[in-house]
C-alpha cells in the first residue's frame, strides 16, 4: 500500500493517476470518495458536506469508514495508492490495524513538498472533471478544448471548495492535523520526500525513484 501525501493542490491527484497507469494499482483518493457520496446524495455526502466546502476536516470516523469499505474492494487486493488519506494520525492509526488484519502493511509513504503561495495559485487555477477526476490547470495544464475534459469530454468546473478562503483554512488544517502523520511515517523509516515544485513528468520521475528506494 502506497501513501501520496502532501499539502492541498501539491500535485497529489495528478501523480496518483500517473501512477495508476504506470504499476496498476488503483488510485483511491477520499476527496473524490467524499464528492461522489455528496453527488449520489448518500448520508456520508450530506454529512462531510459542511465540512468540505468550508476547508475543514471531515470527521475521522465517516472517512475511515468509507476507505475501509474502497479497500476492501477486489480492485484494491493487491495494494492502492492512497491520495489524501490518512490526513491525521488517528486515521494513520485505523488504517494500520485495518491492513493489519489482513496481513498487509503500508510499504511507502511518500510526500510532495511545494512552497505556500505556489499551492494557492495552483488550486485557483485548477479544473476538474465531475465525471472521471481528471485534473487540469488553466495556465499549466490545460485541457485541448477549453471547459471540456480530455480524458471523458464531460465538463470541467472548479470545484466549490477550491475558493481562497477554503484553500486558507485547508492548508492550515494541514499544518495542524495531517503534518503530525508525516513523522507517523518517519518514524517508522516509510517516508521519501519529493519536490513537487518541478514539472509534472520531473516529480513523476522522482515519485518513481522514491518507490524503489
Ligand atoms: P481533497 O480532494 O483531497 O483536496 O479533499 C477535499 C476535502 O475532502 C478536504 O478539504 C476535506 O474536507 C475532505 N477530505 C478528504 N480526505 C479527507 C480525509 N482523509 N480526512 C478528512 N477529510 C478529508
């Protein structure tokens, strides 16, 4: 089981995909777990709403509960790549005993590091398919047809909680709670650190290298 971890807009989703295409496992990212609940108009959507849109933490319990339900999926039998979880370390916590119980383990967590006022001028301009979670960027990545997703030719929209208030508290939340879970993994000699302020194929060639080291 791979960890991607990192600030809001590093770059997480964009390598997690790559990465997918590359060795197999698939990407399981509870942001996109969490706005698939609210689309479908599930009880875990309605409830991590209010906490999304304003930049906050959904509580530990309904996140742990809807990975352990994505990881126990057939797909996800040989491993995943975890982007976005665990985001503290109570969460780090669960989902060692949850792997535990099946006789498996995180192998590698690795973290994207950027610089503050570049992360908010990524997520500004960030653009994302409702339909498939492909990622784009108005200045650095931008899809062929403008508004229209490469990948699935659905619409693309900012997402409700990419505004710079929302983008202010998350990346405070991430000081506050999920950078504890980087000396989780530290401490247990799991961690590589890659800079995610290079070019998308540059950090990819970095995240390659940390998985093998
Ligand atoms: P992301 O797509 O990873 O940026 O996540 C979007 C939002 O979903 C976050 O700002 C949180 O409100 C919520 N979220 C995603 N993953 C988690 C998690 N592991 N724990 C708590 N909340 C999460």
């Amino acid at each position: 089981m791979l960890v991607l971890m990192g600030p809001p807009g590093v770059g997480k989703g964009t390598q997690a995909a790559m990465l997918e295409a590359e060795i197999g496992l698939p990407q399981v990212s509870t942001g996109d777990l969490l706005r698939a609940a609210r689309r479908d108009g599930s009880d875990i959507g309605a409830q991590a709403g209010q906490y999304m849109d304003a930049g906050r933490l959904v509580p530990d319990e309904l996140v742990v509960a809807l990975i352990k339900r994505r990881l126990d999926l057939s797909d996800a039998r040989q491993g995943a790549i975890l982007d976005g979880f665990p985001r503290t370390v109570d969460q780090a916590e669960a989902l060692q005993s949850m792997l535990a119980e099946q006789n498996r383990q995180v192998d590698r967590a690795v973290l994207l590091t950027v610089k503050e006022n570049a992360v908010v001028r990524r997520i500004l301009g960030r653009l994302t398919c409702a339909s498939c979670n492909a990622v784009f960027h108005v200045e650095s990545n931008p899809p062929r047809v403008a508004g229209t997703c490469d990948s699935c030719g659905d619409k693309l929209e900012s997402r409700s909680d990419d505004n710079e208030e929302a983008i202010r508290t998350r990346l405070a939340t991430y000081r506050a709670s999920t950078e504890p879970v980087i000396g989780f993994y530290r401490s247990q000699g799991l961690l590589r650190e890659v800079d995610g302020g290079q070019t998308v194929d540059e950090v990819f060639q970095g995240l390659q290298g940390a998985l093998n080291h």
